[in-house]
C-alpha cells in the first residue's frame, strides 16, 4: 500500500521505544508527559457529570457547535480573565480536543509544504511532527534559562521569514524553561515587525510553585499594539484538571478561528458535548482555585524533592536549574569524574537499573545536545523520588 | 494573514447559510444531518459514567492510549460481530473522536495532492472537505436506488486508477440508497483488482426499519480472500447511543491501522478517556439491543409518516425511493403540474413557509443534479412531520 508523501516526514519515534519498556514491574518512571492521576478531582467531576446530564442530558449527548459548548466558552473565557487575559470575549475562542488539537488546526489551517516555522530547540515532540506532517520546515531557536534567546530569534526571523513561531513560554516542556518578561515583549514585537504568527503554547502555565510566572503573551499583548493580530494562545485542562476529558481551546485573530473552525469541522467535527459540559459544570462550580491550589502544593514538593536527590546523589555529574512549575527537569549530563555524557546511552543502563528518563536527543529539530534528558517528577511520589534517583545514580 | 494552500480547496459550503435562517421561531426542520437526542438513554449513560469513575476514575481521567481505551475496543469487537464481523480482533479496530476523524485519519494517512478519490455522486458533504484538505481530486460516481452503479465505478476506476473508493453503502447519506448483495461483492472484487483502498462509512447500518440490510463490506470481505487488506470500516455510535460522547472506531489493514494512530497521535493525542470509559460501561451492562429497537421502532415510523406525507401532499411534483432505514428522505422534485424543480430556488420560500431542507446540489462533488434534495424524518415527530409536508407543497 502507497501511503501518503507527507508520512515521510515524521520520524518513528525514540520514546516510542523507551515506553515499551516501562511496563518492566517495580521500575520508577520520570518518563511520562502526564499529569499524576492520583491528584485528580474524581468526586467534584462526578457533580459535575450528573449536573450536566440533568440540566441538559438532550445537549450534551447531541453533536454542538464545532466553535465549543457555548456554557464551556464563557467558563472558559473567565478563567483566561482571572489569568490576566481580561479582554478574551466567549467567541474569541473554540474549545478543541485537547491543546494537541489546537496545533494540529493551526498548522493545518496556516502551513503550506515549504513553509518555515520556528521552534525552541528544545520543544514538544508532538509539536515537531505535527508541523512536519503538514510540511513545515523546521527552524530550530536556542533557549536558555530565560526562554528563546531573542537576539538570535530575530536573526533567525530575518533569515528565514518564518509563517510561524512556536513557543512554549512557561515552564517549557521539556526545558522547563520560562521566558522573561523583557524578552517576552521582545516576541509581541518581533511577531508585529515581521508578521510572523505567535504561537503560544501554555498548558503548564497554572502550575508555578511559588509565585506565578510573568503574564502571558496573550495578556502582554495590548502592551504591544497591533501584536494581538499575530498571535494564537493554546490552553489547555489537562494538566490541572483532567487529561481524559480532552479538553483544550484555541484564542486567534478572528480570520484565523474562522478558518480553524472549517478545518475542525473536518477533523472532528466538535469535541466531545459529554465532555464540554462536563468542564463547564466543574468551573461555573467553582472547584477550580482549590484544585490548582493543591495540584502546585504536591507539585511544588516533589519537584524541590527530586531537585535535593539529584544534586545529593549524582552532584557534579549532572547540572540543571530548579523548575519554578510545570512537571519537568531538564538536565545535562556533565561528564564528571568520567560519567556518562551520553543520555541516549544512559538511557538503557538506567532501565535496567529500574527507573526510567527520556532521552534529551528527540526534543530537538535540529543539532541535539545528547547531554540532555527530562525527568518529570509529577507521578512518583517522594519516597519513589528518592529511590528513582538513587537507581540512576547508580546506573551513573 | 496567508493562510494554507490547501484552504483553497475548500468551498464555503451552501448549507451553513441555510443553518443561519434555522433560529426563526416555529420553522420545521428536515435540514439537520443528526439523531433525534430526545430518544437518548440519559439515564443509562448517568448509570455508565458513574460506574466508570467508580471502577476507574483515575484511567478514565488520564491520558490514554492513542490507539483507544482496551475496554471500549474490546466491546466494539464485540459489538462489530454482533453484526456478522465476527473475526475482529480489539486489536485491528482504534478509537475515533467520531466517525469524521476515522475519515481525516485515513485521508492524512493515504492521500498525496492530487491523488484521485472516487465518491458517490452525491455523498456526505463532510467528506468531500475533508478529503479535499488534503489535496485529493475527487471523482464522481453515481448511484442509483442499489448504491453506487458498480458498471459505471469499473469504468471509473480503470480510467482514474484511485487511490480510495469512499462509500456510505447502507443507508447512504443523503441518499438512503443500499448497496445490494451483488454489488458489494463487486466492490470487494474491484477494489482487490485495482488495488483501491475502499472505505466503508457505515454509520447508519444498525438503524433499520424491518429487515436489517446486507452484510457490510467487511463481514462480506473473507468471501473475496484478499479484499480485507483493502478495506477500511468506519464505525460510530452518534447515530445509535450519542452523538456528544463523540466516538467512532476504524477497522484497518494493520501497517495503514499503525500509520493511521502516528496521525492521530498528532492530531489530539487519544480520544477522551472519559467519554470512551463511558461507553464501555454502557455497551458492557447490555443495553445497547433496547436502545437500538427503540430507535429503529421511532425512526420507522417518521420515515413511514413523512413518505406518506409527501405522497399525499406532493404528488407527482416529487419522487422518490423509501428508505429502509437511516434518517434521510432522499427526493427529486419532478417539475410536474409546472411546480418548481429547483431544489435551490425552492429553500428560501419554504423557509419563508417555515419549513427547511437541504437542496441536494452540495452533496455532489461534480455535475449536481439541481432537482434533488435531502429530508431528515429524524429530529421531528409525527405531527410536526406532517405539518412540514404541508409547508413544503405550499412552498412548491
């Protein structure tokens, strides 16, 4: 069977792999991209269910809107008011089926086969072969603790005009990175001076541990007149609420929501009305400050908990900084003391010794640092988190 | 903003107009293309849900497996021999969000621009996008009231050399139209000979009126050894249980099933966990059989009441073929007595009547036949039927 051209984009993945190997018995895991389920509000989305089945069982068990339950986009238009991002009206955004969705509509929606988009080296897996099924080029950006370095951003930018930037601002996956406020208004500025569209991908904004990240590019944006009209903003519910609902929505410029809707129609259709009302029920409840509340709480210890084990037990061998939120380290292998410097090569030894990390290698479009890996402390709680990383000191 | 070529491809579709004069008060409508969601089973859904966040809140809350949640696709196997596809494994079947992303997968997976489709002529409106946002040419096949005319498709496919064959062979939409026994057969045969990937959209299939209809594709394929490994079945429980949990299911060779999950994991990761762990529960505690002659014992009786409606009231000045099952009426206005034969002409004024329907004309890729028309007896009771009919030959 011939498949399409565009399949041959995409590579297999490594981590695809690496998961294959997780289901070994007793093996610690910070491999995952998840969430820890064991955190989640199942009783208040049980209200929530029933609440919704009994005050409109007819709509949400029918098809909706492809634009998103209508009760969903004014929930949902709140809680980006409360985050900063006060002038989001209900119809400046769709609901779509998970934030993966959202990138998948917008490279659908603005990239042509040729078409150059910039990413941070490093950025989400998924992101990368999503654009690159649709034909995208990709261009790859370096970070540093402070986010996109954007110095050589604009260079890149006046290079390659690129149709789109990707980032992830805030507690980056996997860098953890979270740009600063400066250079944040440096991207709004960039995006306006080379109409280049702004994708901002932020799932992990809510959950800073001690004080709250720099506002969005969303709510930066009347800061900087006229960037509004080049920039998209992807939320996201399942990293504070729940993964399984699906649930994530898309705020752009009106002419591209309008075009992203016609492609969602023939994606699929609308995202779950079960789910939609589900999610609306649960916010207009008013359950959500507890919720994030003791999601940063665990997060919060078990990220400073990894952080002390590491440097106790690997100490010169690795070097990271601490995460301010989110659910991930990212690390450097350093080569001390002749440790491996290689976490492609570390990878196997540390399953093997019963704990799992993800390779730093295929976040990267281009030119990966293969000192690199991602730790994810979100599902292992503390004791697991001491002993995972006494097993990779020891694979060390 | 330069959007995407392949947003081009695509019309504005007609319909969405006519979805715009639906909000006036007291309009009858035979426009929609969906379940009547008064006949949902709300409580048996309540009773799902609960048990599922019982016996799995934390699975059915998490991310999962983008190739579908294991107890929803061990049901659906279940539920697929139920209907004489009796060598499904859970395996060879992955979960949808809807039918409408099964046919986005296969077109993501399979079709480089300007590779040839053939269709009914007229078709399922969504697909004809869908497909063309991919860059397919789309080729017209045309039917008559045994579904598509296997003579003419021969001709076609020797002529174009398609990539993929797309039906709707059971109570096709818009035409109502069923493949005969013969000609399912040939279709087997043909798409083996021209190595054409078939796709059988089979979501109307379990609503029938009195007998159930032949054999799909797929239960017939083990009688044409080979066809299986050119075949694709589309499944869906919108029309049966509810379209809001929004799952649907593709039955796949398993190198293009594997090629078609990389897609989605792109596309939206997995389908809500919390809809799919629902419907497992439901199909699991065995009320699918009383749910499904609920609707079919209804839905007969509107499709019998609408067609004697249109008998009494039309006359002459329309034709058409029963249906035997689905939600559609599909009608040519006949001109006769010197009454309109334009379906187009005739919408405004019936909504101007307060009646609406589909004009049959978008439903066709290539060469309309402007005289059609699609009538849903699904959404109205009998006599808001009847009551449309006579707005209807008021109109005409």
């Amino acid at each position: 069977m011939q498949f399409a051209d565009r399949l041959n984009q995409v590579e297999t993945s490594a981590i695809r792999d690496l998961f294959k190997l997780l289901g070994k018995p007793g093996i610690v895991s910070f491999a995952g991209g998840f969430p820890d389920s064991a955190m989640c509000d199942v009783e208040g989305i049980r209200t929530a269910v029933n609440a919704a089945l009994t005050e409109d069982g007819g709509g949400a068990l029918q098809y909706g809107a492809t634009e998103g339950y209508p009760a969903l986009r004014e929930q949902l238009a709140s809680f980006m008011a409360g985050k900063g991002a006060q002038d989001v009206a209900p119809e400046q955004l769709i609901v779509t089926t998970g934030s993966q969705q959202a990138l998948d509509l917008l490279a659908k929606t603005m990239i042509s086969p040729g078409d150059k988009v910039i990413v941070e080296g490093p950025t989400f897996l998924a992101a990368i072969q999503c654009f690159r099924l649709y034909g995208a080029q990709l261009v790859s950006a370096p970070i540093d603790a402070q986010g996109v370095q954007t110095d050589v951003l604009e260079q890149l930018m006046a290079q390659h005009r690129p149709k789109m930037l990707y980032l992830i601002p805030t507690y980056g996956n996997p860098s953890g990175a979270t740009l600063s406020l400066a250079r944040r208004k440096r991207v709004l500025e960039l995006a306006l001076q080379y109409q280049c569209l702004v994708v901002e991908d932020d799932p992990y904004g809510d959950l800073y541990f001690d004080a709250p990240p720099p506002p969005s590019l969303l709510a930066l944006s009347p800061q900087v007149p006229g960037s509004r009209e080049w920039l998209a903003h992807c939320g996201s519910l399942s990293k504070v609420l729940s993964a399984g609902l699906r649930l994530g929505w898309l705020i752009a410029p009106p002419e591209l929501l309008a075009k992203a809707v016609m492609c969602k129609q023939f994606s699929d259709a609308n995202t779950s009305t079960f789910a939609q009302a589900t999610a609306a029920h649960y916010l207009r409840a008013g359950r959500m400050p507890a919720t994030l509340a003791h999601v940063r709480k665990v997060y919060a210890e078990r990220a400073a908990g990894m952080g002390q084990a590491l440097r106790r037990e690997l100490g010169a061998a690795i070097d990271f900084v601490p995460p301010q939120g989110g659910l991930f380290i990212w690390a450097r292998l350093t080569g001390a003391g002749g440790k491996i410097a290689d976490a492609q090569e570390l990878s196997p030894r540390a399953v093997e010794k019963g704990v799992a990390f993800v390779p730093g290698a295929p976040f990267y479009c281009a030119n990966p640092d293969r000192a690199t890996l991602r730790l994810s402390f979100a599902t292992a709680d503390l004791p697991k988190i001491e002993e995972g990383v006494r097993r990779l000191a020891q694979a060390l």
